[in-house]
C-alpha cells in the first residue's frame, strides 16, 4: 500500500466523551490500530519505564504529560509496522503544539483525514468517568452502569481484572476538564478551519455513536447494506 493510502483520524472530546470506546471499535471496523497516549502512559507506568516514572507526576493531577515526551512516544508508535495503513489518534493530540507536531508526522501519508468530535456535557462526562472500570491487562475499557462486563469485576475478552483509574477520582477529573477546555478545545478550530471536523452526539448508546462515526467517514456498515 502506498503512503497516500493511509487514513489518518483524530477523536476529539472532553475526558470520558467515548473516545477510547469509540476508537476501539474503530480499529475493529477500519483495520488500522488506536493510538492512546494515556493507554502507552499507563502501560509504561505498570512497566515502571523511566517514562512511566516521569508520566505519572502530571497523570495524579490531571495535567498534561510535557509535549516533547509524549510527541516523541507518538512518533515512535507511528514507526511501528502496524500503522503503515494510518492510525486512529484517541487523547492526542491535546494542544496546539502536538497538533502541529501530528501535521507534520503525519504529512508523508497525506496528513489527517478527518477529526470526529464526540460531543457530550460535562456532567455526563461525569457520570461516565466515576462508572468507568478498565482491564488491567488489556485496557478493555467498561461502565459499572452504562456498559457493564458479563461478570462483575472480570474482562469479557481476556478474564483480566477491572479496576478503577486513579486520576478518575473526582477532584481529578475537575482538573481534567478545566485543562481540556483551557488547551484541548480549540483543537475543534483547528480542524474546523482545516475542513476536518465532524461531530457526533455522545449522549447516544455506543453502538448508534459507532454508526454514525462510520457513516461520517464514508464506510458502509452491514445495517446500511
Ligand atoms: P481521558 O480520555 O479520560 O482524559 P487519557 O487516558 O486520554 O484520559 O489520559 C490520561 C492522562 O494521561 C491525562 O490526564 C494526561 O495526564 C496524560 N495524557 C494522555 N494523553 C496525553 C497527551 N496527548 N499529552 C499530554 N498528556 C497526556
Ligand atoms: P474517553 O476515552 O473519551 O475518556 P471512554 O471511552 O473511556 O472515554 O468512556 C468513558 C466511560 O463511559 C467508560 O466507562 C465507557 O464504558 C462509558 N461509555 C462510553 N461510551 C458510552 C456511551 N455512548 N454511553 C454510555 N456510556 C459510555
């Protein structure tokens, strides 16, 4: 496959919109992988690497991890094998500054493609981040309430152990969203004044966010025939 064959997308949204719900279904229907930079943080962090040390200061108070660590993180997932079709970028980038480093790594493959935001009030966001649970071996993301694992407490696909964030706490979560409005949100201009936003109504069941995510970048599901 050619470089000009790749898709490149960037999920936008304030923390616990469903871009990693989203992004993971994604993978599943595209065939191109999900980038998560607080999936690799998380995963560094449980590995105890020199980044994972360095992450978790900023990741216990909500605020971003600094820009040339996670640009050069991203980077160097890019240059893995498995995003030679594109990727799926969920919670990067976060400002400005990794915006413009993401146009630049991505410009060989014909740059971003599109940027879907998942649109979703923050007391909802709320709710959703106090219910999340997530697997500790695969990351497998779940809700107590809203998108509960067949057997409390254990993952469907892999029998790992759920467990709760500790930045979902509330008093994280506000500084979570304050930094998402003070340096993530005019990423919605950025990509507006580039022609690439979409938007979709987060406050839907997962699976009606997933149609409409698909049916907005062009791709038949089975129920569209
Ligand atoms: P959520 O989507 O719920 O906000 P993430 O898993 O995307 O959570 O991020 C968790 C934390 O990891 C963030 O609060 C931040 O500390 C760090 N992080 C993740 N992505 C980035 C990024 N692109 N730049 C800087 N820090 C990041
Ligand atoms: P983000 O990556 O944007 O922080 P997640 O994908 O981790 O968000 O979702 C946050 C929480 O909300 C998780 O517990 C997830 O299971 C749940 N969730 C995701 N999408 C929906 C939805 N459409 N309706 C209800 N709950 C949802």
């Amino acid at each position: 496959m050619t470089q000009a064959q790749r898709m490149y997308l960037v999920l936008l949204g304030v923390p616990g919109a469903g871009k990693g719900t989203q992004a993971r279904l994604l993978e599943e229907a595209l065939g191109i992988p999900q980038i998560s930079t607080g999936d690799l943080f998380r995963y560094n962090l449980k590995n105890q690497t020199e980044l994972g040390l360095l992450a978790k200061s900023y990741m216990d108070r909500g605020d971003l991890v600094p820009d040339e660590v996670t640009i050069r993180m991203v980077e160097e997932r890019l240059a893995r094998p498995d995003c030679a079709r594109g990727a799926i970028f969920d919670g990067f980038p976060r400002n400005l500054t990794q915006a413009v480093a993401l146009d630049r790594l991505t410009a060989a493959g014909g740059g971003i493609h599109k940027a879907p935001l998942v649109h979703l009030e923050d007391e909802e966001a709320m709710r959703r981040i106090t219910g999340r649970r997530v697997c500790r071996t695969c990351g497998a993301v779940y809700h107590v309430e809203f998108n509960p694992p067949k057997s409390p407490g254990v993952c469907d696909l892999d029998g790992g152990e759920l467990y709760q964030r500790d930045d979902d706490k509330p008093e994280t979560v506000r500084n979570r969203l304050y930094v998402y409005y003070k340096q993530t949100s005019p990423l919605v201009g950025y990509y507006f004044a580039k022609g690439l936003l979409v938007q979709v109504d987060g406050a839907q069941p997962i699976e009606t966010v997933q149609a409409q995510l698909l049916e907005l970048l062009g791709v038949k599901t089975p129920l569209q025939g």
